[in-house]
C-alpha cells in the first residue's frame, strides 16, 4: 500500500505530533492496512518509539483514510 502524496504531509505533521521521527512514515504506510493482531503490541521493554505512540498515527491515518479499526475498509454498505 501506498499513501496518496497529498496525504503524507498530514501524516507527516500525526507523527511530529506525537513525537515521532518522520522517517517511521514508512512503518505507518505499511501498518495502515495490516489488521492490529498481526504488529500491536507494546512489550514493556520502553522502547522509542513505543508501539503504542505509532499505533495512533495509525489509527489517525486510518481515519483520514476512511479505515475501520484493524486496516480493513470501513463498511459503507455497498456489496
């Protein structure tokens, strides 16, 4: 999956926010659309970043995206 070009700014701008290298776009690029059993979980081991400060830029490019939760299209009632 790619992210379309006018949308890597703003998550760009969900990383900044919560203090997160720019270079991890790439990680939120794949993980965007990888249901969250398969990558989120946090270990306790305190790493930087922690999975859990990734996984809400996920779920806020999940938003922008029009994603349901696990990065599967949400449901808008089409066959």
């Amino acid at each position: 999956m790619s992210l379309p070009p006018d949308l890597q700014p703003r998550v760009l701008e969900l990383l900044r926010a919560e203090g997160v290298d720019e270079s991890y776009l790439a990680f939120v690029t794949r993980h965007v659309a990888e249901p969250d059993s398969s990558w989120r979980w946090c270990c306790g081991s305190s790493c930087d970043p922690c999975v859990t400060r990734l996984a809400r830029v996920v779920d806020a490019t999940r938003i922008l995206l029009g994603y349901a939760s696990g990065g599967l299209p949400a449901d808008d009632g089409k066959p």
